[in-house]
C-alpha cells in the first residue's frame, strides 16, 4: 500500500503541476492600449454606432450591458463624478462575473495589428468607456498613488528583476492584502501604481476596494521571490506607454468608411446606445489567451 500512496500522491502532484498556467510578464505588446488622448468627443459621438457594431457581433455583451444597467440603477444610479451613466455603467459590467475575463483576453490580443482591433474586437465601446472613466475619476482624486495587492490562483506569470513591464489588460487589484489573497495564493502581486484609480464607489463588489489598472500602465520589476508555495512579484510605475491612440477614428485603412454604421448621435445623461430599438436601460428596468487571467473566485465573496 506504501507504494501506491506514493504513487498517487505524486500523480497528485504531477496535476497539480499541470493545471498551473505560466505565462511572460512583458510589455505586452499585442495589447490594445489606446488611451484615446484627444479624442474623448469624437468617440463619445461615434459611441451608438460603435455599441450597435458591439451588440450585433457579440451578443454576450448585449446581455452582459442589460444586467450591468439594472444593477447600477439597483446601486442608486450613481454618476458623479464620471461624465456619464455609459462610464458607470462600464465599471459595473467590468465588476461583474460576466465578462471581465472574456473582455481581457480579447484586449490581451487586439492590439497585433489595426486590421484585429478593427475586425475582431468587438468590446470597442466598453474599452473606450473604462478608459475615459479611469481617467475622469483619477481627474476628480487628484494624482495619487496606490499600494495594491492581487493574488493569483490559476496561473504564475514569470520575469526578471530590472524589467520594465505591462500587465496589458485592465488589471483588478486591491488596497487590501488579505482580500487580494483570498483570490488566489499560487501566486501574488504588490504593486506600487500611479494611474490604477480606486473604483469602490461603482463597483458591483465595493467590499473588494478595488483599484484597476489600465493597460498601459508600464512597472518596473523590483522584486521576485522564490518562494515556491507563493512566490511574490513587487512593481513600482514608472508611466505610460502606449502604441495606439485614436485608432477608430483613423478608419478603415482599406479605404471604406468605418462611420456608417449609425448615426452617430448620443443623449447624454442616459444610459447607452439602442439595441433592437430601445433603450437598454428602459430594457433592463423590466430585468433582466490567457485563461485564469482574470479569474474572481466566489469563494471570497460575502467578505464585506
């Protein structure tokens, strides 16, 4: 018996082992890191036309905006200070369990070239939504800096000390250890941001004090234990850097015109865009890779 126990607990083991995901902690540079700098009104004005484009060609993201709206209008359909219930209802969405890890892994990649984030990405409005509204609530905090913490527990992600790295996706963390931990212990992130934004006060789980990183936030590496339980990643920002800016509203390279879609025409103050001629705020009021990136572990919910 000794020695089959010790053979299942080494095939225990050996899937352990597998089940756990590495990946390179670089600058990703497939990413889709558009800061829209400059072109905030436009966007904004272009906003129906692309959401139309978003809804039709993902249709999971139509139902992901419905439940998003009605449970910012559960929250109190708070705005202030970001510059729209369409920002709002953004960061809701992205809290929830519904599409935060599809919409990463697709901007992880959309960034290869302009022909991908054009043909293929089809979170174009929500992208631009979670930018703006990181930017507008860093606007109304002021310029600060953070001490987050993100725990992992389907993957480890490997660099060096000295490195200048990007996480290249919106990244969830939080100003609380044990909560970041409790998300995962495989491994851990301390990280030192400058343009992470504390979204606790749109979040469909403010106990988690969430701050989200956006994706061109560089770090440098300062630290990486070796402790092999849970071995540690410590970042300090060092800026910004981003390959695409605008990129929408450069159009399409082929020739055609990428504002056909719609008219675009926005009413601001409601909640966005029509989908099968209405309204999906008035809809909603009725009710309605890198896999384990992104993982939110049930388990830890309830906490706060």
């Amino acid at each position: 018996m000794a020695p089959l126990a010790h053979t299942l607990a080494l095939l225990a083991m050996t899937v352990a082992t597998v089940a756990i995901e590495e990946f390179p902690l670089d600058m990703a540079q497939d990413s889709f890191d558009d800061q829209y700098q400059g072109c905030g009104p436009a966007m904004t004005a272009a906003l129906p036309a692309l959401n139309r484009s978003d809804f039709q060609k993902n249709p999971d993201f139509a139902q992901v905006w419905a439940k998003a709206t009605a449970a910012w209008q559960d929250h109190g359909s708070r705005v202030s200070p970001l510059s729209s219930p369409d920002q709002a209802i953004a960061l809701m969405a992205y809290t929830m369990l519904d599409v935060y890890k599809d919409f990463n892994n697709a901007v992880q990649v959309a960034g290869r070239s302009p022909q991908e984030y054009r043909d293929n990405f089809h979170y174009k409005t929500l992208h631009f939504l979670l930018t703006q509204a990181l930017a507008t609530l860093r606007d109304a905090q002021g310029p600060q800096c953070h001490n987050v913490f993100r725990g992992a527990r389907r993957y480890r992600l490997k660099t060096q000390r000295g490195n200048t790295v990007r996480f290249g996706r919106f990244r969830s963390t939080s100003l609380k250890k044990e909560i970041a931990l409790c998300f995962g212990t495989n491994m851990a992130f301390q990280v030192h941001t400058c343009h992470g934004v504390n979204i606790r006060n749109f979040s469909r789980h403010p106990w988690e004090e969430e701050v989200l990183i956006p994706p061109f936030e560089t770090f440098k590496v300062t630290n990486v234990s070796n402790d092999r339980e849970m071995p540690w990643i410590h970042l300090h920002s060092t800026g910004i850097s981003s390959k695409y800016n605008c990129e929408w509203l450069k159009g399409d390279t082929t020739g055609g015109s990428l504002w056909g879609m719609g008219t675009p025409t926005v009413v601001m103050g409601t909640p966005m865009i029509r989908h099968r001629g209405q309204s999906l705020g008035m809809v909603d009021r009725d009710r309605g890779i890198h896999s384990g990136w992104g993982e939110k572990d049930t388990q830890c919910w309830g906490q706060g």
